[in-house]
C-alpha cells in the first residue's frame, strides 16, 4: 500500500501536510502528541497498523502545525480552536462532507470536541487511550517534571517517554520512537503539545456527542488512565467501551492485532489478514544497514567495494521496495525491522 502527501493551508497562512492511503469512504485519523507522515509510515509497526486501518477506508492523517511536514509555528500555542481549524482545513481538501473519525491519546478530547460541536460531519467515532480531562492524567508535580524536561533536555525527554509510551517494544523499535520524536518537532513544540495534553478538558462536551461510538483502552495503559475512558464511555449516550489487555499507550505496540479487529469490526469491515512484511535481499540490508549509520552513496560504496552509481541503485531499489520517500525513512524502517516487537 502506498500513501500519498499534499498540504493545504490554513486560515493563516500556515501549511499543513496530510496523507492519504487505501480506497474506499474516508476515515480521518487524529493522532496524538507529536506526528511525523513520512518517518511514520517507514517505521515498520506504525506502517502495518495504518494499513490495517486503511484496507477498504481511504485513511487520512495530518502533522498539526509545528510537527512532521507542516510548517513551524514558533509563537502560536496550542489550543482546541486550532485543532478545529486544522482539522477543517484536512476535510475540506481531501473532499466529501462526512467521515469516520479516529482518535488517539492527545487525537481523543480533540474528537470529542469535533464531533459534539458538528455532529452531523461524524458517523462513526473511535477513541483510543485518551482522556477527556488532561489535568487528570497525572498528578501536578509530575506533569510539570515531565514538561520540564523536554523543554529542557528532549534527548533525555524523548527517550523516558519512549518507555513509558511503549514499555512492550523493543529496544530497537524504542530507539526508532525516539529518534522519531526529536526530528518530529522541537523540543519548545513538544513543550507546548505536552501542556496541551494536560490542560483539555472536553467533558462538558461529552452529553452533545451523537455518533455511535467506541471507546477502547489498555488496561495497564502507563501513559493515560483507564478511568479516563471510563468516564467517557459512561457520558456519551451511544458509546460502548472495551478493555483491552496490555500496557504500551502507543496503538501500534502491543497486541496490535486485538485493537485493529475491534476497530474494523466497529466500522463494518471484514478481518483483515496480515500483510506479508517487505524484505530485502543481502546486498540491500548490507546497504540499509550502511544507511541507517548514516553514510552517503559514496561512503557505502568504499565499504562494500562497488561503484557509486551501483550504491546509489541498491538505495533507489530499497526505497521503492519499502514504499518510502527519503533515507530517513529507509534508516527508520531498517532500526525497527530488526525486531520489531
């Protein structure tokens, strides 16, 4: 499966890029803290989740302002308005008046808020793992150390909420997350997100929600409190909530396979088997493996002794191989492919 980018803007002026994969009435996912379109589809778990939500959905994701390929916003802080408008934006360039809606995590109270104030855009909702009340998620002191430490030292930050994001990865596929992370945005944006998390508060929108909804939840989740879904699911009318057994707060870690046929089965779509994952000849993962340590066409080819041109061909190979864009993507997909889960 193949995705495509564009961007449109926003009211302001500012660019934001979105993504389309796979065929069929759209289904808007709404991700959460930070988001990279390309790095995510490179990143092997990422890429089969998103392809599993996209068999028999035209699956459409975005970067918010100051995140993956959208424009940098230095200024602006984040609130629930400009979400609206982003997500504005995102429908009305990829078409069609209704949709299915997905959130996640910090993409939760942001579809809360979406569906109760236009009902009538939203047939079906899905709310995975998020909060309706940030203050709620953690307690002051913590969620201030947490902020403070981004803002402060992201390496550092970036790396122990890897660990608390997605406790069931891999260390190779935590390495993968965090690099993601820090070339998601900068560690002022990420500052400004995580704040954002813990000031939403949607719950006097939760009654004005309309669609059927499903609401889904890890119970050990470390990042988000079941109570939260809890709440949510007892205050809108039409929601049912499901309990799922795990504890990484990232969809995409964990028994992936639970909440994907919970999902499709929600939305009318037939189990979907597994895709066969890509795989490289041995003279590519030699070429991945130069890749991902960062050496260029001329560098690879010193050490593999071949031409230049013969390197830079095993590189384009590879890329269309993975259906990936950059050799960003093709480091990112060769760190997570090692071991995966």
């Amino acid at each position: 499966m193949e995705q495509s980018v564009a961007s449109a803007p926003l009211p302001d002026g500012t660019s934001v890029a979105y993504a389309k994969a796979g065929t069929g009435p759209p289904l808007i996912f709404v991700g959460g803290w930070l988001s990279h379109l390309e790095l995510s589809w490179a990143l092997l778990p990422e890429r089969s989740f998103l392809e599993a939500l996209a068999s028999g959905r035209t699956l459409v994701r975005y970067d918010r302002p100051g995140c993956g390929l959208s424009d940098r916003t230095s200024n602006a802080a984040w609130s629930l308005a400009l979400e609206r408008d982003t997500l504005r934006t995102v429908m009305s360039a990829v078409g069609g008046t209704t949709f299915d809606l997905i959130g996640s995590s910090l993409g939760v109270p942001i579809a809360i808020d979406w569906a109760a104030r236009y009902p009538e855009t939203v047939n079906r909702l899905v709310l995975y793992g998020g909060w309706a009340r940030g203050s709620d998620v953690a307690a002051l002191e913590v969620r201030e150390h947490v902020v403070g430490l981004v803002r402060s030292h992201w390496g550092l930050g970036s790396d122990v909420l890897t660990d608390i994001f997605a406790p069931e990865a891999s260390a190779a596929t935590r390495a993968a997350l965090a690099e993601y992370q820090r070339q998601a945005s900068s560690a002022e944006t990420a500052a400004q997100l995580l704040v954002g998390c813990y000031e939403v508060d949607v719950t006097d929108c939760l009654e004005e929600v309309a669609a059927p909804t499903l609401v889904l939840h890890r119970e050990g989740d470390r990042a988000a409190p079941l109570e939260q879904s809890q709440l949510i699911a007892s205050r809108i009318k039409r929601a049912r909530l499901v309990r799922l057994p795990g504890q990484s707060h990232i969809p995409f870690i964990g028994d992936v396979d639970a909440l994907v046929r919970e999902i499709r089965r929600f939305l009318g779509l037939p189990a979907r088997r597994r895709t066969a994952v890509p795989t490289l000849t041995k003279r590519q993962a030699e070429v991945a493996l130069l890749v991902s340590q960062g050496l260029s066409n001329r560098e690879i080819a010193r050490e593999l002794g071949i031409d230049e041109r013969s390197a830079e061909g095993h590189v384009e190979r590879i890329r269309i191989r993975l259906g990936v864009r950059s050799r960003a993507q093709v480091a990112a997909w060769w760190v997570a492919s090692k071991n995966p889960n």
